[in-house]
C-alpha cells in the first residue's frame, strides 16, 4: 500500500488537524510575503531595484508601532529598521499581529467552511511555499558560514579584552570566530539541509536536518542572549511543520518497528508543457540561488572579511614611554590620559588609556611619509596627526595635539603572539592543555 504527501490516508481530516492547518497558511502567508518576489532583487540589485518590496516592511513596522502603543500600551520608543537585532521590541509586536491576524482568521474560515474535509492540494502548494523560503534562508546562512564571513576571525580587540568583559553573545562569537573548521562545518549542514529541501523526494530528511539545526541556533540564542532568538524559533517551527505529515511514519519506523510503506508523491500538474516549465523554472531559481549566494560571499569576503586588506601598521602596540610636554607620565592604572595600547585593526583604530577604556578612531596611514591620522569617530572634527618611525624593534609616534606636545614608544605585539592564536590543534596530548 502507498501513501500520498497529505496529512493522512484518510479523506477526512479531524478537526484539530484542519484548525492547525488553516492558522498555520494565514500565518506562514502573512510571515514569508512578499517571498519569492523578492528573489527579483537579487537579480537587479539593492539600489534602484524596480521590485523592492520596503513598502511591506514599512507599513507592518509602523503598524506595529502603533500597535504597541495604543494597544498593548507600551510607553517607550519602539526602533524600526535594521539595526542588526532580530529581537526588538517592534519584532515582537510584529509576530503578535500576524498571530493575532491568524487566529481571527481561522476563527472565521472554519465557520465559513466547517464543512471541509481536508486541505491535501492547500497543504502540498503551502509546504512548497515554505520549503523553498527556508531552503533560501538556510542557504544564505550556510554560504556564509562556508566561506566564512559571518563569524570573520578574532580581531585584535577581542584579544586584549578581559575574559569577564566579554558579553555572553560577545563570548559564543568569539567562539565560533576561532576556528574555522568548525563554522564551515556547521554552515554546510545548513547548506545541506537548504538543498534537500529543495526536492520532494528528500523533503523528510530536510526536514529532520533542519530541525537539528535550526534547534541547535535556537537554543545558543537562548543560551548566549542573541538577539535573533525569533527568527531561529519561526525556522525551527517551519522544519517541524516540513516534517508533520510524516511524523506518524517516523514513528512506526523509529519507535513502535512498525512497516512503512513507500509514498507516492503528487505531481504539482499533469501536462507535459506545465511539468516542463516548472523544471526549468525550478533549475533557474537553483542557479539562482547558488550563484547570489557564492558571489556575495565572495565579495564580502574580499571587502570586510579575512581576505579584506590589512592597515599597513596593523597590530598592537603595547606602549612603554608616554612623554607629555617632555614630562614622562607613569603607567598608573588610574591614568585617563596615558596610552596603555595603540590598536590597529581591520575596521577601526582603538587607543586604549590606562584605565582599561578604549576610544575608536577612523585612521590614514602614509607610509612613504610615515604619518598616521586618526579621527574621532564620535567628533569628525577631532583630528590628531602623528608621525612615526620605527627602530630597534620600537615604534615611536610624535604629535602636537591641542598644544600639548606628545612623543609615544611602544613595541609591536603580533597577533600570533597570543596563545590563543598560536596554539594549534594537535593529534597527541599527553595531558590536557587547559589554560
């Protein structure tokens, strides 16, 4: 006997199944729109995109702001627009909305249709739906962990920071950043996933892999306070709904040794022109997906990742002599003014005082004129030129900066230096290495 894609063999669904389902289709609808239409960005770019769909995301943002506050009450500024967490304030009344949107309408669609057996066709186009949204989610997440550029490497700051200052998400990307091997591991099961997901034949084990992964994300969200504990919660929910209709055969096989019989998978249509065109449209959207993907990362890697060019004085720089107006000012731990490290990183330059704190500043480095300008980056105004050579090991850094006069020494520290970094992997070890 064979089994077909829907929920079961039966004609007839209870009613708690045809509930679920009907406020599952509002409430992916509402959640995944205006996908695949944005997939058209990818092809014409970000800027001047004749298909951008910011409207959407414009009008859900202010309703739910204004949501927040006439209704749910909420007294505080709501932020709108990407600021890099998933976990705002506005997020949350957004998955309210929709939810409370899905529930009116399955409230009304059961009355008006109680009267329906089953959704089979419904639920073969909504898996597909959302299958192909999660597989171009997993996959933009996986390619950046293949090439790795979502967690880059340990940058300089990180290493000179006390390990109790870390933030526990600070801590997990430290983590993740350190070793290469095993981002690119996870980000391939993602992208493994996202390909299984892509075909019918191989939506359970897709499913199952997403799932896994997906709830391994969710709980070091959780774990660690990353703000995108509601995307990796809604992935993890669409695996589950992915793996439903199968659950009752995963059971047989895994638990009750039960047989399981094959299943037959219902063709989306049954002329040869329409099954045709649906597989060259199903391979472009595949290139598609592939290629924005590798290219992206790609660049992105070459502009902002471990490939990004380097400052030419790149490097810590642990200072030994701080002489102002000719007095030499001694290391006090309490020192506001004196420099502890000058740090020169990929993105920023970090003057780091005595007192722990550090002040972040854009820099332009001459290196035929050997001079080094840095601006505030709170006060574009603020700028300080040095000029500086290097000698016996010892780099010194001369400037006249508000009429004092300065004149710094300070010994580069490489970043292979640090334990951290220099450590390594090794096969054998005759004791633990714990540190």
């Amino acid at each position: 006997m064979e089994v077909t894609q829907s929920i079961s063999k039966r004609a007839n669904w209870n009613l708690f199944t045809l509930i679920t389902f009907r406020f599952f289709f509002i409430y992916f609808i509402l959640k995944i729109f205006p996908f695949p239409l944005t997939l058209l960005q990818t092809i014409f770019g970000e800027t001047n995109d004749p298909f951008s769909f910011s409207f959407y995301t414009n009008w859900i943002e202010e309703l739910a702001v204004w949501t927040g506050k006439n209704i749910l009450g909420i007294t505080y500024e709501m932020p709108i627009g990407p600021n890099g967490s998933g976990d705002t304030t506005t997020d949350y009344v957004i998955q309210f909305i929709i939810s409370m949107i899905a529930v009116i309408t399955t409230i009304a669609w059961t009355i008006v249709d109680s009267k329906k057996k089953n959704y089979n066709i419904m639920l073969l186009y909504l898996r597909t739906y959302v299958r192909y949204y999660l597989a171009t989610i997993l996959l933009v997440y996986g390619f950046i962990k293949i090439v790795p550029l979502q967690f880059s490497e340990l940058s300089l700051f990180d290493l000179i920071k006390p390990y109790g200052n870390s933030s526990p998400m600070g801590l997990m990307w430290n983590f993740m950043e350190y070793s290469d091997f095993y981002t690119i591991f996870s980000g391939s099961i993602e992208v493994i996933a996202g390909i299984f997901l892509l075909f019918r034949r191989t939506i359970l084990l897709g499913a199952l892999i997403t799932i896994g992964a997906m709830g391994n994300v969710l709980m070091l969200n959780l774990s660690y306070d990353i703000p995108v504990k509601l995307y990796s919660f809604i992935y993890t929910l669409m695996g589950v709904f992915l793996l439903a209709p199968d659950l009752k055969r995963i059971l047989n096989f895994l638990i009750l040794n039960k047989t399981v019989v094959p299943k037959t998978i219902t063709p989306y249509f049954t002329k040869p022109k329409l099954k045709n065109t649906a597989v060259i449209l199903k391979f472009f959207v595949i290139i598609l997906l592939f290629y924005s993907n590798i290219t992206r990362v790609v660049e992105g890697q070459r502009k902002w990742g471990k490939k990004a060019p380097k400052p030419s004085l790149y490097g810590i720089y642990e200072v030994g002599s701080f002489v102002k107006n000719g007095d030499i000012m001694p290391p006090l731990t309490t020192d506001t003014i004196r420099w502890k490290r000058l740090i020169v990183s990929k993105r920023s330059l970090g003057i780091q005082t005595m007192d722990e704190k550090i002040k972040y500043f854009s820099e332009e480095t001459d290196t035929i004129a050997k001079t080094l300008q840095i601006t505030n980056r709170k006060d574009s105004t603020d700028i300080q030129r040095f000029t500086y050579k290097f000698k016996d090991s010892l780099y010194t850094f001369e400037s006249v900066y508000k009429s004092d006069t300065l004149k710094i020494v300070a010994k580069k520290k490489e970043r292979e230096e640090f334990l951290l970094i220099n450590r390594g992997f090794h096969w054998i070890n005759e004791f633990p290495f714990n540190r």
